[in-house]
C-alpha cells in the first residue's frame, strides 16, 4: 500500500559538501494520506544495487531544517512529516554512489492511528548518476 | 421535516494534493464552483501544517479562504496518534489531551463536528465532553464497513453514546457499510495487477449477490482481527480461503473481501438520532450516472425518511484502486457523484 508515494522519481543524487561526495540522498512522500509526528516513522530502508544500507547510515528530514537518525527519529514527536511535503532521506557514504545505473530500492514505514499493521511502501528506482 | 445538505470530503482529492497539481486552494474551488456542494470536509492533518496546533499563519490563510469560498464547514476528520511512540502506547491522559487540541483546533477553523476515527477508545468522550461543549463541537465516531456494528470497540463505542446522550456525541456512519455489489474496481485491480484467480472474484461477488459478505460469513470481528487471526494461523470458512489457488496472488485480495458490507439499512436505526455527518464512500461512477456498489437512492430515501438533516459527503476511494500507469480520475468521479446525489435529493426533498 502507496507504494507509488515512496521514492519521488528523478530525485536521488551525490551529495556534496565541502567538494567532497559525502554520501547520496533522494526524497519520498509519506506512506499515508496525512502528515504524522516523524516518531511514527517505524523504519527507512535503502538498499543500493541490493545490498542493504547500515540504519546507522541513514539521515532523515522533513523540512531541511533538523536532520535526525532513525534511532533519534524515534522521540521527535513535535516536528511533523506533513502530507504532500517531500522528505529527503539521505545515506552517508563516502564518494556517494559511483558514475553509471544503479538500482536504489527504498522502503518507507510509517504507524497510522487505526491500523494495527504499520503501512509499509517500497519503490526501486533505476538512477543514473 | 429534514434538508439532507451535500458536502464533499478533500480525501477524495488526496493524490491530487500530495502530487501539487492542485493546491487547497484550488480544491475548495472545485468544490464550491463545480461542484456546487453545501458544504466541505477536510483532515486537517492533511491539508494544514503544524495540526493540532497550527501557526496564527496557518489559520489567517484558513480563514481567508472561508472568506472566498463560502463553503459550510461540515466536518473536520481526526484521528487518534496512540502510536505515537515505538515503545509504548499513549496513556488515557496523553490521548485525551490531544482530542481536547482537536476540538478546540476544530473551532477555531470553524468546524462543529468532528469524525473520530474508527477504533479510538470510548472513554475518550466523557473526558473530553466539557471542551466539546464549551466550543460547541460534536465528536463523532466512523462507523466503517469492516470495523463496524458487531465490532467490540466499535460496539462499546456506541453503547457510550447511548449512555451519555448528549447533542456533543454521536455518529458517522460510512457507506461502505452498504455494498449491494462487491466493489468491481477492487476485483479489477487484484486481477490485473495480482492475478487473482477468476473463481475466487467470482464466488466474492455472488456472496454480496446474495445479500450477504464476508464479515458476516466469517462471523468473526471484522477486517483488522481476520488479519490477525491469520498471522496466527487461523482460518475463517468464508469459502474463500478455499478458493485460494496461488496465495501470493489471491490473499490481497481475501484480505480485503471483509473491508466491504453488505448490512441493511435497519442496523442504523437504534443510533437515528446520533448521526451527526454522513460518508458517502465512492468506489466507482457508472456510465449509467450511479455508484457501481452502493445504491444510494436507497440510503438518502431512508435518512430522509428518519428526518436526518446533516451533510452526505462524497468520499472517493477509488484512487486506491486505479491501476498502475493510469490517471486517477478523483475530480471527474466526484462531479459525477455529486450530481447523482442531487439528482436523487431534488427528486426525495
């Protein structure tokens, strides 16, 4: 279930800083029809050529202003993932992902109000960097 | 003697938000000029940042668009976050307080219903009665196909409403609850994108032929607990389970056969004077100009019939189930719908 919100497509690029390629990121809509506090984010996954991203190296923002990890991510419960606003979520890893196609699966898992089991997205991607 | 009022719920447009092809704005917009419904509904945790407690930002925009539009504000739909956290459950305290944000959000947007969700907790109404009161808004429960009548929480739910009998409490019931066919555009989508096997589709759509479905053949407590159950290894004889041929196409699909129902209009009648709101569930407009499974001839000529004089608003779920690659049709379905519904109110009122 929307898996079509997961992974906006054409977003997913090396990222710079300090003219060195510190890892990449891409940007997603929710897996629901409403914005949630981001401690109901239940995971992020990535997995790049099918070879899973440690969680440890996995960042997460909803607005560009705080980054959280997933483990910090589970106690913002008053900075909000709005619905219909992209989120970035973004793997450090150094040197990014090298030139040429990669496959770059993400999941997106968020806890909903009512329904018992967490809705779960998943959308691969080809990219080209 | 009753005037049913016609509204149209912004869930309906949720991928044309989400995707910024169109804005609130524009929304309220097609509600008002194309639609020419009464009223509007919205989930304010959808379409207004920083719920329950926007920004003075927030509400002068809100405000400046009621100005414009002139729509009724007929329900605002909110939910519970129990799940707030991983490791716990909200605490009765945390939750009532957050209803109490709701309602007086809800007022100060200009709502004076709000729609609890389905399975949030009965005690949560008598704590929260006084703030109803005081900013004069009902709180009302989703009555809804699959976590409906016969469920335990949604059961007791209603026994305190009966219990505390106040103007500030009642119900929403959902029509899904009425199917009088099996929703096509689900077996559609299951069949083309899973392959659900045709016998499997064809025996769901005879069940509701019958008059019956799968909640009540499984006599058992609705969508969320056969789920569970089968995590557990249970089986349910609705006769569908053994009509699964390839559980990795097929049990999508039986997972969904119990979210429908097909119940009278009569399980309504006890709690007549509780329903506060109306959702008219939208699964498919036929060419013919009716919804495909819910005859809503019927339900209108029933609430007329019991002087019900609150808002019926159109709630498009057929997004849900568009095919892959195809556009969903959410602004032409709810037109349609909407002039159906009129069509049906100017001939009954």
């Amino acid at each position: 279930m929307f898996d079509t919100n997961v992974f906006i497509e054409d977003t997913c690029k090396n990222v710079l800083k300090n003219n060195q390629v510190i890892g990449y990121e891409m940007q997603t809509h929710i897996t629901y029809y409403r914005g949630i506090p981001l401690s109901m984010i239940n995971y992020v996954k990535v997995k790049a050529d099918g070879v899973e991203v440690p969680r440890e190296n996995i960042r997460f923002t909803a607005d560009h202003i705080d980054w959280f990890t997933l483990d910090e991510m589970e106690t913002v419960a008053l900075i909000k993932w709005e619905f219909g606003v992209p989120a970035t979520v973004r793997v450090l890893q150094d040197g990014g992902l090298s030139k040429g196609t990669h496959d770059v699966q993400l999941t997106v898992c968020t806890r909903t109000a009512y329904i018992p089991v967490p809705l779960e997205g998943v959308m691969t991607r080809s990219v080209v960097i | 003697m009753g005037n049913i009022k016609s509204c149209v719920s912004l869930y309906s447009f949720q991928n044309q938000y989400m995707t910024g092809k169109s804005s609130l704005e524009d929304l309220l917009r097609f509600v008002k000029e194309d639609c020419g419904a009464d009223g509007v509904e919205i989930l304010p945790d959808q379409m207004l940042h920083g719920t329950p407690n926007p920004s003075e930002k927030t509400y002068q925009e809100w405000s400046r668009l009621m100005e414009k539009y002139q729509l009724d504000l007929a329900c605002a739909d909110v939910f519970l976050n129990t799940t707030l956290y991983k490791n716990r459950e909200l605490t009765k305290r945390e939750c009532i307080d957050l209803i109490k944000q709701e309602i007086v959000m809800a007022h100060r947007l200009g709502f004076k219903t709000i729609r609890l969700v389905s399975m949030v907790p009965a005690w949560i109404l008598e704590p929260c009665l006084e703030a109803a009161v005081k900013n004069d808004v009902i709180m009302a429960i989703e009555i809804h196909a699959g976590l409906g009548f016969g469920v335990p929480k949604t059961e007791e739910f209603l026994a305190e409403v009966l219990r505390l009998n106040s103007p500030y409490v009642g119900i929403v019931p959902d029509a899904g609850l009425f199917c009088r066919k099996f929703p096509r555009v689900t077996s559609e989508y299951c069949k083309k994108v899973y392959g659900t096997n045709e016998e499997l589709i064809k025996y769901a759509h005879s069940v509701f032929e019958s008059g019956i479905d799968f909640f009540e053949l499984t006599k058992s407590r609705g969508f969320f607990e056969i789920e569970e159950a089968k995590g557990k290894g249970l089986r349910f004889e609705s006769g569908a389970e053994s009509r699964v041929k390839d559980p990795s196409k097929d049990m999508f699909y039986v997972a969904n056969l119990s979210a429908y129902e097909n119940k009278p209009l009569s399980v309504m009648d006890p709690y007549i004077k509780y329903i506060k709101h109306f959702h008219f569930k939208l699964y498919e407009m036929t060419k013919t100009g009716e919804e495909y499974s819910i005859d809503y001839k019927e339900i209108l000529t029933y609430l007329k019939a019991h002087d019900y004089n609150g808002y019926v608003s159109t709630e498009y779920e057929g997004n849900r189930w568009t095919l892959p690659g195809k556009p969903i049709k959410e602004k032409e379905q709810v037109l349609l719908h909407q002039q159906y519904i009129k069509k049906i109110l100017n001939e009954i009122q």
